[in-house]
C-alpha cells in the first residue's frame, strides 16, 4: 500500500513540480538507472562508462546496463551527454543533472575519466586512500542533488610524486596523478605526461661532453680556469646543435601526437660547475648577472627547432635550480619551455608565502621573477628527511598551503619528491602523506582536514584521533627552535617536545595500537611509530633515557625493529650495511647513518667494535664508549 502511494505521490509530482521535488531530496539513483554512451564510443568513452558501470554494480549489488538510447533514468557518459563543455578548460570535466538525469563531459585526452572518478568519489564515496585500501560503502541508492553542476578544471597539467602508492594506476586515477616516471596509464585512461629520455640532469648527456674531452675542450665549461665535463659550455654554438640534433632524435622516435604535453628535459648536471668563459660571462653580465640567462638562451634555441618541426605538444624543460634559481633579465623564456623551479634550499616548517622564513621569502621572490616572464613554471618540490628518513619528518602543516601558492602564482605543474628509495626504508607516514599529496595536486584548496581524518581511520583503524593527535602535536612542535625545518636534518631539528609531551605521544601511539581492529591496521600503526621511536632513540628521551637500564635493549629491539621493516638504508644514496657496526646499541639513531658507509675503513670499524664490545659496561654510561669510538675515527680519518 505504502508502495502505491509513494508511486501515486511520484506521478503527481512528475506532473507538475519535477524541480521541486528533486531540489528537495535529490535523484535517487539506484541500480535501475542505466549508464547511457554514445553508439559508437571512442576508447575513453568505453573505459569511463565500463568503470561507472562496474563501480556502481558493485555499490547496488545488481548489474547496472548500460545503453545506447534513452529509456528511463539514465547516466550519460561522454558524447551522450548533453552538457556544454564550451566552457570547460582542457581535461577538465562537467558533471550536471538535465531534467532529472545525469551527464558527464570531458575535454582533452582525461578529462571524462576524471569526471567519472570525480562522481563516484562525490556522490558513492568511493575513496582510494593507498594501492591495498579502496573504500565503496554499499547502497540501495545514492543521493545526487537536483542542482549539480560541477565544473572542474585542472589547477596543474601535469601532477606527480614518486611516494609508493602513487605509483599504483587506480590510485592515480582517483586522486588526478597524471606524471609519467613513476606511472604509466594506458592510452584510454588519458596516458600520462611523459619526459622523452631523461627526467633530469640531462645536459651532460644531450651535449656529449664526455666524448669531446680530448677532441674539442672548448665544448666543455670553463670552470674554475679548467675545462670541466661536468657541464657544457651553453655559448658554443657547436654544442647548442649536438643538444638540438639529439633532441630532435629523442621526437623522431617517442613523440606522440595525441599526447596532451610530451616534455623533453633539457637541465643542468648535478654540480656548480658551469661554464665562466668570456662570452658566457659576458652573456650573463647583460642579462642580470646570473647563470640562468646562458641557460635560458640555449634552452630557447631547441625549444624553437622544436617548435619548428612542427612539435606542437612538446615542451622544452629546464632547471630553475642552484645556481640558475634566480631568473634572468633580457630574456624572457619561449612559450613552449617549461622552467622548473627546484625548492631544495626551502624550509617546510613554515609555508612559502609565511614573510617571517628568510630561505622562503628568497624562494618566494624567484618564483615571483620567474612568473613575470614565464607562463610555463613547474616546480620540483621536497616531502620527506634525505638524510634521517626513518625519522619523524612534520611537514604535514605546509603541504596545502604551498600548494595553493603555487597555483597561485602560476606554476602549470608540479613534481613532488618524496622517499622514492621507500623500498628500502619505509617506516614513517609515507601513506598519508602521498595522500596529501595528491589530494592537494588534485585540488589545492579540497577540505584537506577531512580527507586526512578519512585516510586515517581506513588506514589506522579506530584509534586513528590518537594517531591525528599525534600527527597534530609533530606539526605545532616541528622543526628547530625556530619552527625551521628542512630536509637534510638531525633529530634535534626535526621536533622540539617536553618529557610531558613525548609521554602525551607515547600514550596516544598505545592506545591507537591498542585500538586497531584488524591486523592491517595494527602492522600500519607498528609501522608509522617507528619513526617516532626513531626520534626518541636519537633524543635519548622516553624509553632510551639514559635513566633507563633497558635502554641499550630499546635500542636493539628498535633496530629489529628496522630489519623486519625491510629498512636497509636510512638516509638518501645510503649504503644498507648500517648494521654491522655494534654502535647501534650505544650511538644515537641519527648517527648510525654515519656508520652506513661501506668504504675504507669499514673493517678497521668492526674491527674495534668487536674489540671495545668487550668495555662497553664500563664506557657506554652516558654515551662515553660512542664519544671515544668516535674521536678514534675522526682520527684516523674514516
Ligand atoms: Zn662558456
Ligand atoms: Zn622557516
């Protein structure tokens, strides 16, 4: 009877007052909507439809149709959707209900997909927090207002980061990765923005330095009164077409006409040895005395033999970076080089634009110079410690903000460096963090909070405000006194904490444990507290006070601890063989990395460990055994 009435209900209304009613409660789509395509889609249409279609079967728990006509309520996807995207930026998307239907549109080569994505993320809360944990609540139905119009263009064209679950094709779908060295995703999925040879320190390589040492010297920098095969010199115009004549072979094989930017990296080696000839310095002195006026003068000279080739969505890419941060004057960069900025020198305690940060106010000022001449900056930005990376690094405060200054200042793309060697040492907050990450790639200004809390629970389970209370007091006490934080840091800079509040974060890293439902869940908060202890072991403080007689066992059980985590390095370019030295026991964590190294010495190392073992009860009271070991080898010049 009930059934009858709300149908009769349904049939007045449908009558007269359609809008009124789906204003107030909305479409209820459930699993007798169909997914409408076009007769014959194309191969974006067919994934995003198949992925809508399979995802919404899986949320109703009943086959959804799909369908080439109209009949009863419908999805539209693609071409079959009526939705003007006259308006809508490249890969962009469109997602609006029309007379009590759905429709989705898409630009460019991925924007459908990520309307697609976008709606199930929005309206069946389909959330994809790592590459193991998705989350599709089941329904009989879900809401979508009457009034939807959602119009979304991408804030950056190309969007990267190489922390782990990124990597993964679902997660990057879900969360707007679009980058091509750490992920590839097939043509129909929108393909990737690919840098053709290299990603980085590509000079060397496209000028052939190294084979015209002996033959032609004057190809090579003069640096320092010295020929140099660390860079090239940028004024030789022999050297300016070797780089052209290789780029242009780079095109010829790997260029791909439907991609949306392909990009050729045309960017300094990793060194400060550039080129001080007279007529590189004379270049540079007219163009505001520095180094990225030569750069910038060679990078455009390819970038318009590209250009003339009739590459039209390729990109030349050069660095803003060292010794070429600061922009020159002059000389405006072509439209089609991209100049990544490189924010190694930053502090990421404070945000970019915070005018109280000297290292971020000089950034700040670059990015500011640069983006009165460039329309096509990228940034190459840091999110994890390179020298303790097993330590707490408590950045999570700067993340978004820096990422709506980038947006905000123009900056078209951005590559987020994390632990990208986290194979090797995985053990801090790598996933949430990645997750922030590409959340804030995706949209800077999205309510970041929410998605946090989100990820937690999934990730840590029940006792995830414990881990949030913890994650919050890392960020209100990170970095030195100053609040500084930077990437090459040890524990005293990375956090500043009372014995009463390292109890208070001991206690809520217990009680997440204690609260986690599953076994997942528990192994994800062992994991994360690891960098905590990790600190601690560094500080001496709680369980390694020197107050404590245990602690020399804290510290082996921490080191275990690090074994059975797969941990073989801990820091960037480390060796994996931190282990054998016995000072694990007595050196504070942040020094075993000086251990690391296997290089001369090494077995004069272990070989005195073996031997000093033998006094430790007597040397290792407050350090002493370390600080002798350690004058030893200073001595000895290890
Ligand atoms: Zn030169
Ligand atoms: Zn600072």
């Amino acid at each position: 009877m009930k059934k009858i009435v709300s149908v009769l209900l349904c049939f007045v209304l449908t009558a007269s007052f359609v809008p009124l009613a789906f204003a107030a409660n909305g479409l209820q789509v459930d699993g007798s909507w169909k997914i409408l395509v076009p007769a014959s889609p194309n191969a974006y249409e067919s994934f995003a439809a198949e992925k809508l279609r399979s995802t919404l079967s899986q949320v109703f728990g009943t086959e959804v149709e799909t369908a080439t006509e109209a009949s009863g309520r419908y999805i539209a996807v693609g071409s079959a959707a009526a939705v003007d995207l006259s308006e809508v930026a490249a890969n962009g998307y469109r997602i609006r209900v029309i007379d009590g239907n759905v429709h989705i549109g898409g630009t460019g080569v991925r924007g459908l997909q990520a309307g697609v994505y976008r709606f199930l993320e929005e309206f069946c809360g389909r959330k994809v927090y790592t590459a193991k944990i998705t989350v599709l609540p089941t329904a009989g139905s879900v809401t979508v207002p009457a009034d939807t119009d959602i119009v979304y263009a991408p804030f950056f064209e190309y969007t990267d980061t190489d922390w782990l679950s990124p990597r993964d094709v679902e997660y990057s779908m879900a969360n707007g990765l679009n980058g091509g060295t750490y992920r590839r995703l097939p043509a129909e999925m929108g393909g990737t923005v690919n840098y053709l040879g290299g990603f980085c320190h590509t000079m060397g390589g496209l000028c052939e330095t190294a084979k015209y040492k002996d033959t032609h010297p004057e190809y090579l920098a003069l640096h320092d009164g010295e020929r140099t095969t660390d860079q090239p010199c940028l004024m030789n115009p022999d050297v300016l077409e070797i780089a052209k004549g290789n780029v242009l072979k780079l095109l010829e094989n790997g260029h791909d006409p439907s991609a949306s930017v392909q990009i050729v990296s045309v960017t300094q080696n990793d060194n400060y040895n550039y080129c001080e000839c007279d007529a590189c310095k004379a270049f540079e002195a007219a163009h505001g005395g520095v180094q990225s006026a030569t750069m910038i003068n060679f990078v455009n000279q390819i970038a318009d033999a590209v250009a003339e080739a009739g590459y039209e969505n390729v990109a030349i890419d050069t660095f803003a970076y060292q010794y070429t941060r600061q922009a020159p004057t002059g000389i405006v960069p072509r439209d089609n080089v991209i100049v990544r900025l490189c924010t190694i020198e930053c502090c990421f305690g404070h945000t970019l634009d915070d005018p109280s940060c000297e290292d971020n106010t000089a950034l700040m000022k670059d990015l500011h110079d640069w983006n009165g001449i460039c329309d096509r900056i990228y940034v190459w930005d840091y999110t994890t410690n390179y020298l303790h990376t097993c330590m707490v690094f408590p950045d999570f405060g700067t993340i978004q903000r820096n990422m709506q200054v980038f947006y905000e200042n123009g900056v078209k793309g951005v590559y987020e460096e994390g632990n990208y060697y986290i194979d090797s040492c995985n053990v801090e907050f790598g996933e949430l963090r990645a997750y922030m990450i590409a959340k804030c790639l995706q949209d800077p200004y999205c309510d970041l909070d929410s998605e946090i809390n989100g990820f937690l629970a999934s990730y840590y389970g029940p006792g995830w405000k414990h881990i949030r209370t913890a994650v919050d007091m890392y960020t209100e006490h990170g970095g030195d006194e100053n609040g500084h934080l930077h990437i090459y840091l040890g524990a005293n800079h990375s956090l500043q904490l009372t014995d009463r509040e390292i109890y208070k974060i001991d206690e809520c890293w217990n009680a997440a444990k204690r609260e986690a439902a599953t076994k997942e869940q528990k192994a994800n908060v062992i994991r994360s507290e690891i960098s905590w202890r990790f600190w601690k072991a560094s500080m001496n403080k709680s369980e390694f006070s020197i107050l404590n007689p245990n602690r020399f066992e804290e510290k082996q059980k921490l080191y275990r601890a690090l074994r059975a985590h797969g941990v073989t390095t801990l820091s960037e370019g480390g060796y994996g063989d931190y282990y054998d030295c016995i000072c694990i026991k007595y050196a504070p964590a942040d020094e075993w990395n000086a251990y690391e190294a296997d290089e001369i010495g090494a077995k004069t190392r272990r070989f005195f460990s073996r031997i000093l073992e033998r006094f430790v009860h007597l040397l290792a009271a407050f350090g002493l055994y370390y600080k002798i070991y350690n004058t030893f080898l200073s001595k000895t010049g290890d």
